[in-house]
C-alpha cells in the first residue's frame, strides 16, 4: 500500500516531511471522504461543480456548508443564510479562543489572520493536544493535507458522482467521528475530572438532540451549550492546578501502528 | 437561481465561517489570567469533541447499529492510546464488516 510505504519513508527520515503534514494526514483522507459526500449533495442539489468547489474552498467547515447549501436550494434570504451558518459555527470561537493560549508568543497579525482559515474541529483537536507551543509553520503544514482534501474530495464528489461504492461511503463516514474518540480517550482514562466533563457534554448533546422540549436547540445550539455547560461545571468543580494544555497520549499520525 | 443570489450566499457563508475563527485569535494576545477561564479552556476540547461525536455518530454511517460497532472500536483502540489513523481505519473496517454482515442477515430474513 502507498500509503504504507509513505509512511515508512518518513520514519527513516529518507523525505524530510514536516510533522505537521504527518499530522495532518489521517485527517485530510477522512475529509476527501466527507467532502466527497458533499460533492454529490450540491451537484445533485442543481450547483455546478466549480460552484460547489467554490463553496468548499471559502468555507471549510461540514456541518455550516450542509446547511447553508440547502438554504441556497430552498432560495432562502441571505439573513437566514447568515444566521443560521453563524450558530453552527459559533463553535468555533470556543476552539479559535482555546488556540489562542497555545499559539507561539510573537505570532503576527497576518499569520494569525492565515491560521484562522484552516480551524477546524479536526485540526483544531489535533493542534490542542500537541504537546508544545503552536508554531505558524505547523499550523499550516497541519491544514495543507486537509485543505486539499476537503476541496479535492468536493470536486471529485461533483464531478463523478456515484462512483465510490455507496457501503464504503457509509463506512468512511465514521472516520472523523472516530478520531475524535481517539482524541478524547486517552485522557478519559487517566483523569477524573475530564472523564466527568466529558460525561456531562455527552448527556447535555444527547438530551438537546433527544428531547422535544429542545428542538429549537438542534443545529449550533446543541455543541455551543454542552460545551459551555460542561467546561464552566468542570471548571468550577475542578479547577486545573497547573493549567497546562491538555495533551493526547496518542501517536498522532507518527504511523508507528500502521 | 441567479449567479449573483448564488455568489453573495456563499460570500456570507464563508464570512460567517471566518469571522468566528478569526476574532479570538486576533484579539486574544498573551496568556489569559482567570484561573476559571484557564480551568474553563482546558476543559474546553474534551467538551466539544465529545458534544459533536455523541450522539451523531449514531448518523454518521447507513445504520446505527454498524455505527455503534465503529463506535466501539473507536472506544476501545482510543483507550490503548492507538494514534488517530489508526484508530479511524479500525472504526472504518468495523462499519464496514457489521454493514455486510447486515446484508448478508437481511437476505436470509
């Protein structure tokens, strides 16, 4: 496998590959998949493929994109467009406002206005659990691999449609989910408190999503308000000793299980 | 729908996408203070990362139960601290293999 052989490359340092590139591998495979998906779901929606693309290029984002295409093919006012796309994306304020903590001291205006394009939940939880400071250069080679898979993966969906099996599709929708999970348990294991905040988020999202009561919740709400709930709860339970960035025990995309 | 409708939709979806990625960033310079904010912000990833994977992970694939069996692959190969592509490929195989098995169920049924 190519990959594979990629990989071993690295390892024995025969192509000098930055660590963020490594990093932002498994990502950018799990986006061409996801992208892909909303390739598919545009075209057939009646946009054209370099429309779609161009949807996926300025935006960047799952979720925001889904929502706001089927506004545009529902004809929607632009302030609903707006709306709408903005609550499912407020998240990321909470993410950008934990990064700011990390980035590295000196970091000009025009890098930080650089880095702001690439935030996204994968590589915003991938850079958070590194165990240093956030360079520029690693920011940006940690989003080059998902970047060209997201606008890769959309114009590959747009263009050819159906080609990738329906069951693969299926499967490889679980791949971003499931680096999450690879994110978050490690550290579950090993400290109370997180397991208990994590916890309480999971109870919070599922309640929001279950529950009628909270139906106009759904959409940005649901994320915004379990993570603030849970986050202030462990906070004001547990405050943090030390306050250090919380790390993954994880080898990310170091390939060594592969 | 016409090309300007369509172009300024997207130009207000990318900016409505932007702004909240951006402005933190820019206005938050140097270490934050509060011990409860810096408590707040540690807390923070573990939050969000879980609100988004439960429970639309159930979503995420043509079953919930195929999944649930990712899901728990997902859980178990994260607890061995198993790095990310890793853990993404087991959770992929997993889907894949309970979805032909459920095929395979389904035409004996």
């Amino acid at each position: 496998m190519g990959l594979v052989a990629i990989i071993g490359c690295v390892k024995n340092k025969a192509l000098p590959i930055p660590q963020g590139v490594m990093d932002g591998l498994p990502i950018g495979l799990g986006y061409f998949a996801v992208s892909f998906a909303f390739g598919l779901f545009a075209v057939e929606g009646g946009l054209s493929p370099l429309t779609t693309t161009l949807v996926s290029l300025t935006n960047l984002t799952s979720a925001g994109q889904f929502a706001g295409v089927q506004l545009i093919f529902l004809h929607q006012p632009l302030f609903e467009i707006a709306l709408t796309t903005l609550l499912i994306n407020l998240r990321y304020m909470l993410m950008s406002l934990s990064l700011s903590q990390k980035i590295a001291p000196g970091t000009g205006l025009i890098q930080r206005l650089a880095i702001s394009y690439g935030i996204t939940d994968e590589v915003y939880a991938v850079a958070i659990s590194q165990p240093r400071n956030l360079t520029t250069r690693y920011m940006l080679s940690l989003m080059t691999l998902p970047i060209l898979g997201w606008i890769g993966g959309t114009l590959s969906g747009a263009l050819t449609g159906g080609i990738l099996p329906g069951s693969l599709r299926s499967a490889l929708g679980i791949s971003l989910y499931a680096m999450f999970v690879a994110i978050i348990m490690p550290t579950f294991k090993k400290s109370r408190p997180v397991a208990l905040v994590i916890t309480i988020a999971i109870v919070l999202s599922t309640l929001i999503a279950q529950l009628p009561v909270f139906e106009m919740l759904r959409g940005g709400w649901q994320i915004i308000l379990a993570t603030l709930i849970a986050s202030a709860l462990g906070a004001w339970l547990a405050p943090v000793q030390h306050s250090e960035p919380p790390q993954s025990e994880s080898n990310q995309g170091g390939g060594t299980d592969v | 729908m016409s090309d300007g409708y369509l172009l300024a939709a997207i130009a207000t979806m990318a900016a409505v996408t932007y702004i909240p990625r951006a402005l933190p960033l820019i206005l938050v310079r140097g270490k934050i203070e509060s011990h409860f904010v810096r408590s707040f912000l540690y807390y923070v990833p573990y939050a969000v990362l879980a609100s988004m994977t439960v429970p639309a992970i159930f979503g995420a694939t043509d079953s919930p139960w195929s999944a649930g069996a990712g899901f728990l692959i997902a859980i178990v190969l994260g607890l061995r601290g198993k790095s990310l592509l890793t853990v993404a490929i087991g959770a992929t195989a997993a889907v894949w293999l309970v979805e032909q098995a459920l095929r395979v169920l389904l035409v004996f049924i």
